[in-house]
C-alpha cells in the first residue's frame, strides 16, 4: 500500500491556482481576496480492542472575499463554496453581500507584495501553481499493523484499547488583488490511545502530535498506558482541597490555550478579559509570573511549523480579512513573566497604538534555562500529586479567566519522590494565569498534545510544571 | 441548478447514488449508503451595533459508507461526480480493508425495513438563508443601538447563524429520503463595567436555537421585543447584586437553564455507545452501563425522559436518520428508573436490542454517521401542574436559576458544574433579588434524586444547542431539550469569586 495516491476524490476539480486566478479576474470593486483549501484527511477510530468507524475524505473549500468601497470607508462581503464552484455565483454572492454592508471597522489596504518584502518574504510563491499534496490511508498502515498487535495483548491481560489516528494535509493557496500568490502546505496529524482495565476502574492515556507519523509507534503509546494501569493498580482515595500537583505538559498546554485565547486587543480594551486593565486599558507590561515565563507562537518554531502568513476567511475582534497574507513572525505573548504582546489586527494595532499581532497557529510555553522532565519532578516532590490530563474545560469567570474542568485517565500519588498508586479524579477550578504565577518549579519544554484542545491546538510545546496548591474542588467518581 | 430544497440538481444526484450504490454492490458490499448535502448558513456578528463580520457558505458533498466483509469503511469528497462516485466505493471498501487488519469484531447492522422514498421538511415560513445579509443586519443593528441607548449599557455583542440543510440518502436496501429542514440561533449579550472599575457583568438573551425560519425573529416562537426591554434593567440588577454565600441550597432551576443539566447529564449518559466504551477515548463514557437498565435509579418518581426525533422545531427532528431509519420517539427513564438508551444500527446490534431507534447523524457529507443525541426532553407535570411560582413558594432559602452560561461534566457523566445568566435568592417563597458569582455543583443521580417537584405544561420550553460535540474527527450537532420547570432540594452552591482564590 502506497503512502500517497492520486485524486481519485478530487476528479473533476479544476486545478487550484487557476481557481485564484478566474475568481480574481472576475471580481471588481475595491479588491478581493481569494482563499483556496484543498485538503484531504485519513483516519482509523477504533475502542473496545476492534476498529470502527474509518476513512478518507477530500475536501475543497473556496473562499472569496470581496471589498467594495463604500458611505465612509470599505465594506466587506464573505461568501464560501465547497467542491466544484460556480465562481460567477460565488464572486456575486460576495459582491452583493459587500455592496449591501456597512463599512468594516477593520477596514486598511491589503498587504502588497512590497509589505511582504519588507518583512523579507516573497509576494509570489514560486511553487504557487503547484497541485495539492494528498494523504491517505496509506500513512496509517503502520499503526494499524501496530494497533493489532496491542489489541491482541490487551485482550491477554484484560484490558481494552480506544483510541484515533488521524492525518490531515492541507494545501491553501491565497491570491489578492494587490498581487499576493501564497501556498502553503500543511501536514496535522495525532495519535490517541486510552487504556481501561476491563471492569473500567483503571484508565491511561497518551497521545501525541504526528505530522508525517514519521517515527510514531502504537507500541511506545501503548508503553506509557500500561505503565499508567500498572500505577493504578493501587488506589487511595482523597478528598477534595488544595494540592501539590506537578502538571505534565499535554495538560499544561490544555491549560495555556486558555491564556491565548484571552489575549485580545479589542476584548482586553472593553473591559472583558483578565488581560484588562480600567478605564480601556489593558495589562501590557504587567508581571504575571515570578518566573520568567515566556509564552510565544512563531511560523517557524522547529518541529512546529506552520502557516507563515494570515488567512483567515472571516474577521474577528483581531484577526482581519484586509490583513490576509501578511507575513507572521515570532511573537511573544509573555515575556519574561510579563505580558508582552495581545492580538492586534493592523488596523486594531494601529487605534490602540501597538503593534500588529495576528493569531499563529502554534504555542510555545518555556521557562529559558529551565531542565528536566517529569520524571525528575515527580523524584523532587515529597507528597503530591502527578496529573495525566485536563478534560471539559469551561471558563467560568471571564474576569479572573478561572476554569473548570476535570481530571482524567490518570492522578496519580507521589510521595517521597516515588509513585504509589492512584487517585481519584477531581473537578478543580483554577486560573491558569494563576498558575503560572504559583508556580514554583518548571521543567524543559517539550511538543506535547493537548488532550482536550489538541483537535484545534496541534502544534504546542509545554513544560511541565509544578504548583504548590492546586484548587480540587470536589471528587469526581468518574474513572 | 439544485430544484427547491434539494442539494444539487436530481437527475445528476441520482445518476451519482446510482453509480456509487452499484460500484459497492459490485466490490461485494454486503451493504451502501450515499448522502449528498447541501449546508447553507449565514453568520453574522455586531459588536456595538457595527458589523464586524458575516459570512456566506455553502457546504457540498457526497458520502459513501460500506459494509464490506464485517468491517465499515467510509469515503467522501466535495466532488458530486459519477466518476467520483465509483472512486469512492472504492475508497470505502479501501478504508473497511484497512480497518479489517486490526478488527476484533464482525460489525452488522441491526435491521431495518425499507421506507421507499420520503420526502419531508422541518415546518418553517421563511428559510433563513434566503434573507437578504442586509436585512439581517439591519435587524441587529436596530436592536443593538436600542440596547446601547441605555445608561446601564456599555457594551452590546450581537449576532446569529442560520443554517438550511438539505441532504439526500440513498441505501442499497430501498430507501431513498429527500430531507430539508432550518434552523436559527440569534444572540445578544449586553455588559457592564463596574462603576468603580474593577471587573464587569453580562446578561445574554435566554431565546433558544431553534428549527424555525427568520419568522422566529418577528415573533414566531419568542417575545424578542419583551426580552430585549428588560434586559438593560436585569443587567443593572445583577451588576449590584450581592455575591453568593456558598453553601447548600434548594434550587427552582427554570428551562432556559435546566436543558443544558438534561443535555450533559441525561443526554450524553443515555448514548449506548458512550455507555459500551465506544467513547471511551474522547467524549467519555458513562454511568449508566448496560447492565443497570430497568434498575438504576437515575433521579425521583417524577422524573419522565424521552429521546425523540420528532418533535416539532426540534434541532434533532428529522423523517429518517442517516443509516435510513424512521424517526421515533422513545422512553429513556421513566419513574425515575433509566429504560432505554439513544442507539444507531451497529449498537443496537452489538447490544442485541434488536432495532435502532433512529439515532445516526453526520453533521457534513463528508463526515461518517454516528450516535448522536436525540431531542433528549424531560416531561411536565400532568394537567396545568405548578406555575414557577409555585414552585419558588416552596422553598424557604433558595435559589432561583436562569439561563445557561457554564457548564462541565466529567468523562462518565456524574459529576457537574453549571452556571447561568441570572440567579434569584428565594426567601420564604419569593424571590428576593439578584445574586452574583453563583455555580452550581452536584453527581448526577445525586441532583435528579433529589427534584421533588417537575412544573405544568405552562412552564415548559424547548430548549437546546446547535453545538454538541462528539467523536472523532470533531462532529457538531444541533439537539433540542425540552423541560418544564424544577424543583431540586439541596444542591452545592459555589461563589467564582472565592473559587478563584479572590
């Protein structure tokens, strides 16, 4: 079986670029972009030792944005088409809809091809006209060669295996009628593998991010589940309160989505983030960590890699459809414990004084200079407790950013440096801009996939951490 | 062109399920399905009364589920060709060989008659994608500035979605179904900073999504003027509202509030697939394992739950599922023991129930169908039963619960933590003002065991989501709740602000 396959799916697509290129021909007004995603997905699910739902997919998503000038400024219409599309009846659809609108807050010139050299980028990727790069299921055979082999062992020792494999390969292609022609290929994968004891009292997880699955083996997941059962085969109950935890980094990076998303610009101003200052100010410059934290997104973090410039087929509080192509950079949220930077579209950037910050599509949490794994925390901590991941993860009060959520497949009790069996679970409400302020002790930084908001979060890298007095508020009997 | 409400023009639709249908029959398919769809939406969002952004998109495509040689193998593609439509039988029974190298089980399909063909839509006026951007935005912007003409008000966001789904089946045992049905979810939120400038309170509209047309904005369902007048007043209520002394507390928990408890704690525990470990590594399981069918106790005597896929304006309604079978109601716990699970074809089969009940869903063309919640609703007391009124009379020292906000639950669905958009002290059986900072945290069997009183008919409401997630990859699914009013004695009462340390 081959890694890679034609486009069986994809038969009569007209080949991407061109797609670009006739819609932009065809639209007028006060300029367009275009966004083309083609992409194409393999996934094997499988959950009591069988396999069950698996497939592949082709998808297209064509994306036209129309700008049209109009009373006081531009305005902006959006309309979106799968597969084959009508590009007469997509660029009217966006056309009409920019015509009838009022003019767009975030309204500022398209990104040139000289703004693009400025930042030392190219306005025309010379691989533009290329066609989509394609998975399929191919790219699975060797897990599933693997998940049959793990599904065998646990039916011998009484365990049963859950889990997905996925991979995804994106190829966007992004043209604007102020000259840009962009592409970008990119590789999304994962592995999830939950071990239960067969009567359900005992459960591990490990998971990881799999760009290519390049050096991904069920067997060394399947290592780390069992040693998790085998952990648990003592079990102490605890009450709820405030506990030693040392975090590891999936769930910490769980956690530090949490602050990404609360830094907004437009959001911190009007009052509504834990990043909000009075009277529309906002927290910039403020310590958040005696630590000295670095939180940061940057395109071309090694092993992380991801789209160097903006494309986004909506605008939000601070991300803009005017900002489209504009080259990404590193950015440093946090620097050295302090906040540093919040989203800024260029024209949000420009009213607030600051610079343009556009989202990025990975996130590095890392204290400089900081060692060791959690093994070696775990060997540091006198009594505590190891946590394995963070689950339904809610806001609770947008104004402190406290959480709530559950902990799961995994607490375990560390005393004496050693671990001696296994907790029950908890709800804890904590803040995780708090925690990095309580934090006493982090280790080096790691890629790590975040249990819960790895589905939208696949690219981090995370420390684990310890904090000294964790806020379990009640016992979960869940397991 | 696409005839009316269907996704793209019938006879290519037919020649592709044709093609795709036979190409799987000839591959040794013991069985094939094949849905083209057409998802329309709108999305718009206001804040302060200026559009910040809309959008216009059409979702296209067909997919191909197999049952080839006991394993299932799915393939989709936004292409809706005939020559795509062989590719993907082909790709499906690929992805079933595939799955076949690590399967310990031989799937089947529970049984289910053929349906001929159906034909049927969602009851609406006005399909909501068919009004003008404009005027969408013009009604929210008209309804922001009023709210932003209050002193109270500093802040408005502002916004809907409106989807028009339209999706074709065809199986290779006969049935065929031609399905199209709406749905909205318009939302405005008003916020005020505190006077002294530390921190803020919001107040969002309690309107539910619902499976109506733009008619539900004129009126057709909910009283949006009559909300949208109190909303400031309410605001400033809550912004010098005391914050809550946490402790126990009996609890009146109206339905703006009380479908989202049913939702996570019924509703999700109640999917048997959930409940066998087939969730196990993402949404979770459940407590309420096989094994305690027609004995658990799930809450008190009055407590009556039905999975249904019929009710009218329900987000889950439909004529047929996407595995072809006829949309039913059912009993899930009756008399406050749990009767029955949510299932699709491979569960029921696997649990040995004999049939499904209707419960198969894809969210998109391109994604495969699974168990997905019905509209999952608790009953109302007979007759006209007690007012929310009444219920609050019974209650010495209590809380009053409004609208969903929060929510959490853990990975077996005992242990959980709402918040909502207002809280009400009840004392000596009135309602005494607002309260802040207000959670409530409870397992379960715990919380439903303990609901001493269900209200009448007149305190019932459809409520619900367009946004339930589950499996993997990600699916997103509407489901409508409907519930009366609650009463519910001694439930933990948390204050967010001393949870935060502060």
């Amino acid at each position: 079986m081959s890694g890679r396959r034609g486009d069986d799916l994809g038969a009569g697509l007209a080949p991407a670029d061109e797609v670009v290129e006739r819609a932009l021909e065809r639209a007028g007004g006060a300029g367009a972009v275009v966004l083309v995603e083609d992409s194409s997905d393999a996934e094997v699910r499988f959950a009591n030792n069988t396999t069950t739902t698996n497939g592949t997919r082709r998808d297209r998503r064509v994306t036209v944005i129309s700008l049209a000038p109009v009373a006081g400024g531009t305005a902006v219409g959006v309309a979106r088409r799968g597969g084959d599309v009508d590009l007469a009846e997509v660029v009217a659809a966006a056309e009409a809809d920019a015509a009838s609108s009022p003019p767009a807050d975030d309204g500022w010139p398209l990104v040139t091809p000289g703004d693009r050299a400025a930042a030392g980028r190219a306005g025309q990727d010379p691989d533009f006209a290329d066609p989509p790069v394609l998975t399929g299921l191919g790219v699975l055979h060797d897990v599933v060669a693997g998940l049959a082999g793990a599904f065998a062992r646990a039916e011998a020792a009484d365990r049963v295996l859950a889990g997905f494999a996925e991979h995804h390969l994106s190829t966007l292609y992004l043209g604007t009628s102020a000259g840009l022609r962009l592409r970008h290929v990119q590789p999304t994968g994962a592995l999830h593998l939950v071990g239960r004891s067969t009567d359900g009292a005992r459960s591990a997880w490990a998971g990881t991010g799999a760009p290519d699955f390049a050096g991904v083996a069920v067997e060394d997941l399947e290592r780390r589940v069992v040693r998790g059962l085998d952990w648990a085969r003592r079990r102490v109950d605890l009450d709820a309160g405030r506990y030693e935890v040392v975090i590891p980094p999936e769930a910490v990076a769980d956690l530090m989505v949490g602050v990404v998303e609360a830094a907004s610009g437009k959001e911190s101003e009007e009052g509504r983030t834990v990043f909000s200052g009075p009277d529309g100010s906002t927290r910039l410059g403020a310590e958040l960590s005696r630590l000295p934290f670095e939180l940061r997104s940057d395109p071309g973090e090694a092993g992380l890699e991801c789209t160097p410039f903006l494309a986004t087929p909506v605008s939000g509080p601070d991300d803009s459809v005017f900002d489209n192509g504009l080259a990404l950079a590193r950015t440093d949220w946090i620097e050295a414990g302090r906040l540093h930077r919040l989203r800024y579209h260029r024209a949000g950037a420009a009213a607030a004084g600051a610079p343009a910050a556009p989202p990025i599509d990975n996130l590095v949490l890392d204290l400089p200079g900081a060692q060791g794994s959690v093994e070696d925390l775990v060997a540091r901590t006198e009594r505590g407790l190891l946590l394995t991941c963070l689950w339904y993860i809610r806001e609770v009060d947008p104004q402190t950013l406290l959480l709530t959520g559950l902990t799961r497949d995994g607490v375990y009790l560390v005393e004496g440096g050693e671990i001696t069996g296994a907790v029950n679970n908890f709800r804890w409400n904590e803040s995780p801009v708090d925690l990095l302020g309580r934090a006493t002790e982090a280790g080096a930084s790691v890629r790590a996939l975040g249990r819960e908001f790895g589905e939208w979060y696949n690219r981090t890298a995370m420390p684990p951490l310890r904090v000294p007095d964790f806020n379990m508020s009640s016992v979960s009997p869940a397991s | 062109m696409p005839e009316a409400d269907e996704p793209v023009d019938r006879e290519l639709a037919e020649r592709v399920e044709g093609a795709a249908l036979e190409a799987a029959t000839a591959l040794g398919c013991a069985r094939a399905e094949v849905r083209i769809e057409r998802i329309r939406s709108q999305s718009l969002r206001l804040r302060d009364g200026r559009l910040e952004a809309a959008a216009d998109d059409v979702e296209l495509g067909v997919g191909v589920r197999v049952l080839f040689e006991g394993s299932l193998g799915f393939a989709a593609t936004v292409a809706v060709s005939v020559d795509s439509a062989a590719a993907l039988a082909t790709g499906a029974v690929e992805a079933a060989r595939v799955a076949a190298v690590a399967s310990g089980r031989r799937v089947e399909l529970a049984d289910e008659a053929s349906h001929g063909r159906v034909v049927w839509s969602s009851p609406f006026v006005t399909d909501p994608v068919e009004v003008a951007l404009a005027d969408k935005v013009a009604r929210f912007e008209s309804w922001s500035r009023r709210l932003l003409a209050s002193p109270v008000v500093d802040h408005v966001t502002a916004g809907a979605l409106a989807v028009s789904e339209e999706k074709r089946y065809a199986d290779t045992a006969g049935t065929s179904a031609v399905q199209h049905r709406v749905r909205m979810h318009p939302v405005l939120e008003v916020m005020a900073l505190a006077r002294d400038g530390e921190g803020f309170e919001t107040m969002r509209t309690l309107a539910p999504p619902v499976g109506r047309g733009w008619e539900y904005l004129d009126g057709d369902g909910w009283d949006w003027e009559g909300e949208l007048d109190q909303l400031p007043d309410l605001l400033a209520a809550k912004a010098g509202a005391p914050s809550v002394t946490a402790g126990t507390y009996d609890l009146v928990v109206d339905p703006t509030n009380l479908w989202l408890t049913i939702h996570e704690s019924i509703g999700h525990a109640t999917e048997l697939d959930r409940a066998m470990g087939y969730e196990a590594a993402y949404a979770g399981t459940s407590f309420a394992t096989p094994d305690k069918l027609d004995r658990l106790r799930y809450g008190s005597p009055v407590m009556h739950v039905t999975g249904d896929r019929t009710t009218p304006h329900g987000l889950a309604t439909v004529a047929v599922d996407d595995e072809g079978v006829e949309a039913r109601s059912f009993d899930l716990v009756r008399d406050g023991i749990l009767v029955g699970y949510q299932l699709d074809r491979s569960i029921a089969e696997v649990a040995g129930l004999g049939r499904s009940n209707g419960c198969a869903y894809a969210d998109s063309p391109l994604h495969v169908p699974i168990q997905r919640m019905a509209n999952v609703s608790l009953a109302p007391a007979d007759g006209d039963g007690p007012t929310t009124e009444d219920l609050v009379g019974g209650v010495d020292d209590g809380i009053y619960v409004m609208g969903d906000k929060s929510w959490s639950i853990d990975m077996q669905r005992y242990n959980f933590q709402f918040t909502g958009q207002r809280f009400y002290k009840i004392s000596g059986g009135r309602l005494a003002g607002q309260l802040r900072d207000v959670a409530y945290q409870a397992t379960t069997t715990d919380f439903w065991g303990a609901m001493e009183a269900v209200g009448g008919r007149r305190t019932y409401l459809l409520g619900g989501a367009f946004n339930c997630g589950k499996g993997q990859p990600g699916q997103v699914a509407p489901v409508s709740h409907g519930c009366p009013s609650v009463l519910v004695r001694g439930v933990r009462i948390l204050n967010t602000r001393e949870e935060s340390g502060r």
